[in-house]
C-alpha cells in the first residue's frame, strides 16, 4: 500500500495538453476521489497512474521510488473499467483468475480466491458462465472481482458504475462503500458524480482542465469550497449564484442585487466585512439554505415556476429577478406555479465569491 | 384481411425479378454441367447427339487412379498452402501492427503480389526455378552448390509450386488478420496488461483467441480457392513431372481438351464443385453457429437480469 506522488506530471496528446503539471499526493489506506466535469482528465491521471499512457513530462514515486518508466503489471496495481473490459473468450472463473495464472499462483491457492471473492460479491453461481451471458450488473461485479482476487497495493477504478442503472448504481455504491471500509489499501477512483464522490471518498480531488481545483474531506468541500467552480461542482442541487454587490456599513455586512437584498451573518460576514464595500461579487446559495419559513432566516422573495417532486423532498425551481434559483423543501409544503412567495434564507451559510477570480472571499 | 396479405407478399414481388434472373444465371450453368456429366459427349459432337451413359463416368472416376492421384494432390497442396500461410500472414500481421514511420507504405508492398494476374505469377517463377539461368540456381552455383531440379523432380515441383502459392497468397491472410487485429477491442487489451500479460502471453491469451472467428473464416475462404488454382501451376509445371502436381482443375481441363472426354470432365467438376459446396456451407455453418450461440446467450443474460 504505497504512498503515491504525482510530482509536476505533464501528458500532451499530439498539441494537446491535457494535464499541465500535475501535484498530488495519495496517502497510504486512502480512498481518493478523482472528480470533475467531462474531459477534464480524470481517466488521463488515472492511466498514466496504471501505466497504460506514458508520462510526456514529471515523475510518478511509489513510496518515493519513481515508478514512471514500468509496465503496468510492475506497478502491483489492479483497475476497473468503465466498459468492464471482460476477456469475452474466457468464462468468469478464468476472467477472474487471468492475472493469477500468469503470475504462476498455485492451482488450488486461485481456486481458493476466485471462490472467497465471488462468494463476497455474489457472482459464486456465474462462475463457468461466459461474460455475454451476464447482465450488465453481473458484469460489473466481475470486473470488480477480477480487481479483487489480484490483491494488489493499489485498486484503480474508472466510473465502474456508470453503465449501471440507477437503481443498481445506488445499491453498487452502498457495497463499495462497505468494501472501502473492510480493504486496507490504496484506491483511486474517478467519476463525474458528486455524489459516488461524495459517498466513497475519504478525500476528494475536484479537477478541472487538468488542474487541481480543491482537495480535502467531502465535508470540506461542502462546507468550504475554494472556490466558484467547487461549490458549484459540489453538492445536490447545484449551488444558485446571483450577482450582487457587497456592502458593509456600521458593522453589518449585505449583499445586494436584482431583486434581493440579504445580510450576511457568521464566520463569512466576519470575514468578508473586512473586504472594500461596494464590491461586485457572486452571492452563492445552496439550495438546502431556503425555507418556506420566513422566520428561519432573512426574507427573500422567490417567484416559484415549477416543482419537481422528488419524494420526501421537493425541487422548487424558481426565478429571483431574472436569475433562477432552486430550492430545496421538504415535499409537505405545497406551492402555486406562478405566484411569488417570500422564503426564509439562512444568512450564516451564504458564500461570497469574488466576482471576476471565482474566489471565495 | 386482403391488404394485410398483399403487404406480406409485396416484398416478395419486388425481389422476384432478380431472384428469378439470379436463379437461373446461376442454375442454367450447373445444371448443363450435371446433364453433360451423365454423357460420353466429345468435343465434335453438338450436346444432343452425344450417348447418355448414366453414372457411367462417375463410376469411372472413382476407378481411376490419376483422378484419385489428382485429388489427393489437391487436398495435400490445399491444406498444406493454408496451414503455412495462415502462419506466415498472421505472424506478419502481428509483426508489422505498429505505428512506425513507413509502415503504410511497407503494407502495400506486402500485398503487391496479390494483385498481380496468376499466369503473370506463374511466368515469374517458371523463369526464376529454371535449371540454368533461373535466379535460385544461379545463386547456388555462386555460393558453389549443386543446383536443384526445382520443377523437374516430382517432390521438388509440388514444393515449388506450395512456394509459390504462399508468396502470392499469404498477403491475402495478411491483411484480414491485420485487420481483425487492428479492430480488437482496445479495453480487453489494456485490461490484459494491467493483469500483466505482455509479449507472447498477450498474443497467445488474448489477441489470438479474440481474433479467432475472423481467422476461421479466412482460412476457409483460402481453403475454397486453392482447391479450384490453376493458372499458376499449369505454367509453371502443366502438373508434371508425371502426376506430381496434377491438381483437379488441371486434370479437368486436360481430360476436357487433350482427352476430349467432355462427360469425365463435367464429373468431375461437379465433384470437385460438391466438395467446395461442403466447405462453403462448413463456413456458413460455423458462422450461424457462432450467431445463434450469441443470441441464445444475451437473451438468457437479459432474462436473468
Ligand atoms: N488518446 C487520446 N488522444 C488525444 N486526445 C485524448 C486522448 N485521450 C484523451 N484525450 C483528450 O484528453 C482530454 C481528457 O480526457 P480524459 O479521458 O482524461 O477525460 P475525463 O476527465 O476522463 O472525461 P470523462 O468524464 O468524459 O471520462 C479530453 O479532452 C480528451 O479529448
Ligand atoms: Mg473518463
């Protein structure tokens, strides 16, 4: 289980960079996600790691040993694929097995293993089944149980669970979840999902065009993004921003814009009050930070469109001045298309972001 | 009830015109062929005046010690000429499956001789296995070894003529395995390497099997056409010395123009067309087999599902 580096790692494909120099550090027994919008070069970092793309530039230490010039079967790394990438001629005990047997591991030790792992992963009954006998479910668990049996350092996964539909994505996420916690190694994962990101990762590491935005606990993120893009990357609906500017008089800080006008309270009114008054800022606004009790926070006025109904809660999908806002509400409430509405807002959880570097302030 | 009818028989009536032009394009000749097997039939006579003797000439052929001779050299050639250059073409293929500068040009050069006309094929080594001024004894004798009677000698002329065939055939194998490997899926690949299979392994484990019902297929198709070759050793050898290389569409030909034998040689084209007739439908056979087998699986894997 190695601790991993990425040190100034550059890939270009042709004239295309696609990973400026990148820094980052794996700890030892972490599971890290790798997340961010399409095309950002999550799979890149993730395959130069496994060593199916070479390095244009930088070095990769395996507990500071550089790792960048080994195959992949050197690098005592085990990987997941986002098309399962199944041996179609063999059945699902030789798919499973392939990387034992190569490696010269006695007969009964693999029957051993490939029959503990997919007793684990309930695929047991498959075994002599070829993989287009299986359903896309079944499938995966083989892809995830061919990593298994490998008991390699590090276990590298590829958005494993979006072919999945979503109900068999949900119930994949809670057993990987459970699996994180039992296996003591080092797992990299990458999706486009926040909320597989938010779910499995000890760490999170949100990127965007190669770089590294924000790293740290999901609950980091949440609460303290760095910036625009990460709020806005992170969490379920997405954050709503509104243009506004910052004032501070007398000691109270608000901002201010179409069609609101909001104090800002807490730790980030202390810290913003510091900052020059009338400044142009985006105001960010988590969904959860509205009510329908305009007596749990500031009032804002909210013209309500639609709501989506989700279940125990609800979508409010509204407009505040021109821009839209959604809302988060519990599906109890019911509300009129059409009408405007005052809602409460809770002043202590609102961002401020700077508006032309996307910073937080 | 009547517009549902037609619907299900307008296609049918569109398609008829050319089933029937195909149909009888392709019967009238084979059917002319099974008719004239049945005859003692000479070239001087018009087809109806010649005697119906029934099986007679079938009868014949399978007493005939050339007819089986010849038929033994064209199944040994057959399946020798295939088995070497499904070796030799997949072997380059996995060679030459690579991004290097040159490589397009390189491929083209392999498959130059495929697509030069058999009779040309068959000059080129005539002159180049000749016994005095031919290349390959030429250069013996300057390395000072004895010469070879490369067409002269029964065992030496079959091997000549196999020599041959997989110069001119082998870039055939070529580039359909090229292609099968070049369209494997990538991930299975990659996935083979991460389980640390590389070289050899990674061929023999993966890419081959992956790559097989291409190469089945391929091998029958070569197999079909070099039961039926011609041009090529009736240049080179014209079948001898004696029999050596007397292949089937040889001996037809001669029984038809030196023996004048018309009814022999119509038989035993028919044989030889039943014979690529089972091959053909073994291929046909195999790649339904294939299908019905996939189908069969995904529709289980969708109801388990
Ligand atoms: N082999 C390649 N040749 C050229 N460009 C490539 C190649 N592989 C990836 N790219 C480019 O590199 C960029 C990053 O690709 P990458 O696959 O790492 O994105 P990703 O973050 O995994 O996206 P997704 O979520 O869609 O899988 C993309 O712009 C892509 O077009
Ligand atoms: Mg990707």
């Amino acid at each position: 289980m190695p601790e991993i580096v990425f040190d100034k790692v550059r890939k270009s494909f042709g004239a295309v960079e696609v990973l400026p120099p990148l820094d980052l550090e794996l700890n030892d027994s972490e599971f890290t996600v790798l997340v961010g919008p399409s095309g950002c070069g999550k799979s890149t970092t993730l395959r130069i790691l496994a060593g199916l793309e070479t390095l244009s530039g930088g070095e990769i230490y395996f507990d500071g040993r550089p790792i960048g010039g080994l195959e992949p079967k050197e690098r005592d790394i085990a990987m997941v694929f986002q098309d399962y990438a199944l041996y179609p001629h063999m059945n699902i005990a030789r798919n499973m097995s392939f990387a034992l047997r190569l490696a010269g591991v006695s007969k009964s030790e693999i029957e051993e293993k490939v029959t503990r792992v997919a007793k684990l992963l309930n695929i047991d009954h498959l075994l002599d089944r070829k993989p287009a006998e299986l359903s896309g479910g079944q499938r995966q668990r083989v892809a995830m149980g061919r990593a298994m049996v490998r008991d390699a350092g590090t276990f590298l996964f590829d958005e494993p669970l979006s072919n999945l539909d979503a109900k068999l994505r949900a119930k994949m996420r809670t057993e990987l979840a459970e699996m994180r916690d039992t296996i003591d190694k080092n797992m990299v994962y990458v999706t486009h999902d926040q909320v597989e990101a938010m779910t499995l990762g000890d760490r999170i590491v949100v990127m965007s065009d190669g770089k590294i935005q924000q790293q740290g606990s999901p609950e980091e993120l949440f609460k303290r993004p760095v910036n625009r893009f990460v709020a806005g990357f992170i969490g379920s609906p997405t954050m709503n921003f509104l243009d506004g500017e910052l004032h501070t008089k007398d000691g109270s800080t608000w901002v201010q814009g179409d069609g609101y006008m909001l104090p800002v309270t807490g730790e980030t009114g202390q810290r913003v009050s510091q900052v020059a008054t009338s400044r142009n800022i985006t105001l960010g606004l988590r969904p959860s930070s509205i009510d329908p009790d305009v007596t749990a926070g500031a009032p804002i006025e909210l013209h309500i469109a639609v709501a989506e109904y989700l279940g125990a809660q609800s979508v409010l999908v509204t407009r505040c001045g021109q821009t839209e806002v959604l809302a988060e509400i519990a599906s109890a409430h019911r509300f009129e298309s059409g009408k405007v509405r005052t809602f409460g807002v809770a002043t202590d959880e609102l961002m401020i972001f700077d508006r032309d570097s996307g910073l937080r302030l | 009830m009547q517009t549902a009818n037609v619907n299900r028989l307008t296609p049918y009536l569109f398609l008829a015109p050319a089933v029937i032009v195909l149909a009888v394009a392709l019967l009238y000749p084979i059917g002319y062929m099974i008719w004239a097997s049945f005859l003692n039939w000479n070239p001087s006579q018009r087809i109806g005046e010649a005697e119906f003797v029934g099986l007679r000439n079938y009868m014949f052929l399978l007493q005939d010690g050339a007819f089986r001779e010849s038929f033994f050299v064209t199944i040994r050639f057959a399946v020798i000429v295939v088995v070497l250059e499904m070796c030799l073409g997949v072997g380059l293929a996995f060679l030459l499956d690579r991004k290097l500068r040159g490589m397009t040009v390189l491929r083209t050069i392999f498959i130059l001789p495929m697509m030069i006309a058999p009779i040309v094929v068959g000059l080129m080594w005539r002159y180049m296995y000749h016994p005095s001024v031919g290349i390959f004894n030429r250069t013996l004798k300057s390395l000072g070894l004895d010469p070879v009677p490369w067409l002269s000698n029964g065992d030496w002329a079959f091997a000549s003529i196999v020599i041959a065939d997989i110069w001119q055939w082998t870039p055939f194998i070529f580039i359909l395995s090229l292609a099968a490997l070049q369209s494997l899926p990538s991930s299975a690949m990659e996935a083979a390497r991460i389980d640390g299979a590389t070289g050899w392994r990674l061929i023999w484990h993966i890419k081959l099997p992956l790559m097989m019902p291409v190469l089945i297929v391929t091998a029958l198709l070569r197999m079909i056409d070099a039961f039926k070759v011609l041009e090529v050793i009736l240049v080179m050898t014209n079948g001898g010395p004696g029999l050596s290389t007397e292949i089937l569409a040889l001996r037809i030909s001669r029984t038809a123009s030196e023996f004048r034998e018309l009814g022999t040689a119509a038989a035993m084209s028919n044989l030889l067309l039943l014979l690529l007739m089972l091959l053909t439908l073994a291929m046909f056979a195999y790649t339904k087999i294939t299908e019905a087998r996939a189908a069969r699986l995904r529709a289980r894997a969708e109801k388990d599902s």
